[in-house]
C-alpha cells in the first residue's frame, strides 16, 4: 500500500482544512498517536489529523479509564508526537481536571498544550455547561474541538462506558448542546457512542465538521483509538473498532521466538557479532599471555 503524495505536494492541515472538506463532502480521517514513531507513521499516511488522546492513559499508562491522566503526561506525549507529524492538525485532549475548576485554569492549560506540547488545537469534553471555558479558551486564540455524546472522564457519572444519545430527551440534549458548542467558536466535534442516524442528523445540521467514533457513517469524518485499529490493546475492543491488523498478537510470537532463540543460543548468531580482525585477535591474545 503506498503513502499519500509526495512530501513536495502537501501543506499543514489546518482547522480551516476540515471546514473546507465538509464543504466539499470530502471525509476527514482522526487518529490517536501518544509518541513519536506511530506519529510519524500517521503522518507519512496522509491522516488529516492525530489526537493526542487521553485514552493514553489506558492503552499506554495501563490505567482503568483516563481519569488518572495528569498535565504533564499529556505535555510529555504530545512533545513527542509533536517531533513525528509536520503535516497532520494536532489537537490535545484536555485532561480531566485540567478545564473544569476554573476558566483561568482552563485558559491556562489551554495554552500549555500549544506553547509546550506543539499543539495546534485542543480538545475537551462536554455541552452547556462547558460553554465559559470554550469561550474563553478560543478569546485566547487557542482553536477548541469539542466532544459530545460518551465523554469517558464522565465515566462515573453515566454509569459506565454506555451509549449515549438514545431516547428522545437525551437526542434533543445532544442536539442542542452540539448548536451551542458550534456558537461557542468550536471548530470541530466529536461524536462518541451515539445513534448513526442521530449523529447523520446532526452532522447534517451542523456547519462544523463531526468526527465520530462509534456513531455510523453519517458523520464527516472517523477517527478511532490506533491502539485499538492496530489490536495493540488487548483488555477489551469497543464493538464499534474495527481491527486492520493483530499487532498485539504478532508482538506476543515475536516475543516467545526470540526467548527460544535466546535459550538455545541460536540468537545471537554470526550474522549478528563483531568480531576483530584475526591477526589483531592473535597479537591481543599473545600480548595477554
């Protein structure tokens, strides 16, 4: 499979790009990247953009869901996807607690994830009632993808990893709250776990792209957790992934193969030492005595 055009013929993605690919139904294609290897394979893909998603925290932290995510781990890895991707947006996703305190501090925060982590963009979770610190998060000159429906640092308070969206009371709320994000100065918005044919509606009513992941086709654009498309995370799969490879697999056989070699003492081989030119060995070993 090759990459996209050549180096020569690409320009940054920027959040005025996805606005313009809605405009022209062109689809915008997300992934997650948390350093510097998968951010340049993304990048070299041609991928719209790369979040730097908290979801870290579960796929490369090991914790049971993103709320143990701090600042610095967020600053830390997006550093690093930062110095593997020149073409694709980056946007940052606001931890928890990072936004929710203060407008000060959401602004703040905000801010790190562009003049430390090289972000051009954030994300945070929520509706209405998120609404002062977008505001004020955007008067700051900071673009801000909001993110709507299954917001897991509300893990707790829905009850679980559930979807959300599915009774009519619920479908007006997220309808609602999608307008007023898009008022709000959001360039963007993900839809998690929600109805397809809700996410359509909305993708449709909406000026501003939606991203969706584990809401249907409808939407102006996908992205999902590369942990996940790649079988790199092996807890659980959310039934809407879809896995383009079994690396978690692949990784495990390569594992046990190389404790084999390692034990039998196949590994390493010729092929794989240095050894110093005969008569220098002879002069070293006669030297030694």
């Amino acid at each position: 499979m090759s990459v996209s055009n050549s180096t020569q013929e690409r320009k940054k993605i920027t959040t005025l790009s996805l606005v313009r690919k809605k405009a022209q139904k062109q689809p915008v294609t997300m992934l997650t990247a948390y350093d510097y290897a998968t951010a340049l394979a993304i990048d070299r893909a041609g991928i719209d953009s790369i979040l730097v998603g908290d979801s870290l925290g579960m796929v490369v932290l090991g914790y049971e869901n993103t709320l143990p995510v701090t600042m610095e781990d967020m600053i830390h890895h997006c550093q690093a996807v930062a110095r593997g991707a020149r073409y694709a947006l980056l946007i940052g996703d606001m931890p928890f607690m990072s936004y929710q305190a203060s407008v000060n501090e959401a602004v703040r925060n905000a801010g790190r994830f562009l003049k430390e982590g090289g972000m051009d963009a954030v994300k945070l979770e929520g509706g209405r009632e998120r609404l002062p610190a977008i505001e004020a998060i955007i008067s700051a000159g900071i673009p801000v993808q909001g993110h709507l429906g299954l917001t897991p640092q509300s893990v707790h308070l829905l009850g679980g990893f559930r979807a959300q969206g599915k009774t009519a009371d619920a479908a007006r709320k997220l309808i609602d709250d999608a307008h007023a994000l898009q008022e709000a100065g959001c360039f963007s918005l993900v839809l998690e776990t929600i109805p397809a044919r809700l996410a359509r509606l909305l993708s449709e009513r909406l000026e501003i792209p939606t991203i969706g992941i584990g809401a249907g086709v409808g939407c102006d654009g996908q992205v999902l957790v590369t942990h996940d498309l790649l079988g790199l995370f092996d807890r659980f799969t959310p039934r809407f992934v879809k896995k383009y490879a079994d690396l978690h697999g692949e990784m495990a056989q390569a594992f046990i193969a190389y404790k084999a070699d390692v034990e039998n003492s196949t590994f390493p081989a010729e092929e794989h030492s240095i050894e110093m030119p005969e008569e220098e060995w002879e002069k070293f070993i006669e030297e030694l005595g």
